[in-house]
C-alpha cells in the first residue's frame, strides 16, 4: 500500500499551483514556512516513504500534500541516479549541487515530470514562487539525502543506492 502524507489539513497554509507550500525544517532561504526542528517535514516524510513508495506505479491521491510528496519522490529517484556512479560523498556532493544548479521546470514548462498533477500557474509571480519553492524544497531533500546514501565514513550505502535501478510511476530518468 502507497503511503500517504500526514499534511492534510492544510488550513492557513499558502499554495502555489494548487500545491500547499508547506514548512520546512531549513536553513536554506526561500518561500517555504520556517518548521519547528523536533516536528517532522514533507522532505522527512518523503525520504522515509521513499524505498516503499518507489515500487508503486500508480499513485492514490488524497491530499495536495500528496502531489508534493510524489514529486519529491520522483527527485530523490533522480538524485539517487545521479549518485550511483559517485564512490564518495566527496564526488556525490558535488554531482548533487550540479543537480541543484540545474533549471527547475514549473508546471505548462517543458521538462516538468508530471504534466496534470499541477495546475498551470495562473501569472508570473505565481510560477517564480513555485519554482522557488521547489528550488528550495529540492536542495533541503539533496542535503538530507546525502546523509542517508552515504555512511559517516564517507563510503556510499548500498542499501540505498540500489533504488537508483528502480523507475518512479514508470517514468524514465534522463
């Protein structure tokens, strides 16, 4: 069974795209809420969710927290990619940030993985804070993974990397 986001009562939180932007246990500037360090974030809930979540093909959505968490799932998916040929967490932080760098694709662009889970923004200010949220969300989610993908004495985690093989919903990764 697909587990399913905690966040579902989204009561004065913010959206964009018909995504709640949701706190985020950051350091990292942009637009999300700051959350309390002790509480559990959507990035948390994504990386524990991930080694189970990846199996599935189809995705029951049941809250917009839902959607988020799908395409957190879908970037781990891909940054675990970009890690598997990386023998220390040296060269897999670097291989990271590159990811970092790249253009984030918001919803109507070319590029973004899941055309219909977001609506299309409705102005520019809408997209610019969506593909900020998800600028910062993303490099929250690449420094947390770094600590589960690498062991402290710097050495990849099998049991981690061998998710890169698996495809998301199916979908191919460039």
């Amino acid at each position: 069974m697909v587990h399913h986001s905690s966040f579902v009562d989204e009561e004065g939180i913010s959206k964009a795209c018909g995504c709640p932007l949701l706190p985020l246990k950051s350091h990292i500037k942009g637009p999300a809420p700051v959350s309390d360090q002790d509480k559990t974030d959507i990035v948390d809930e994504a990386i524990t969710f991930f080694r189970a979540n990846v199996f599935f093909r189809n995705f029951d959505i049941k809250s917009a927290a839902d959607k988020l968490l799908i395409y957190l799932t879908f970037y781990i998916n891909v940054a675990l990619k970009r890690l598997e040929g990386c023998r220390t967490l040296a060269v897999g932080t670097k291989a990271i940030i590159n990811l970092g760098l790249e253009n984030v694709p918001v919803p109507g662009e070319s590029g973004f993985p899941f055309p219909g889970l977001f609506p299309i923004p409705q102005s520019n200010e809408e997209a610019e804070l969506f593909r900020n949220y998800l600028k910062q969300i993303r490099e929250e989610t690449s420094g947390r993974l770094l600590s589960v993908a690498y062991r402290t004495n710097g050495t990849p985690n099998k049991w981690w990397l061998a998710f890169a093989k698996r495809k998301f919903m199916n979908i191919i990764i460039p």
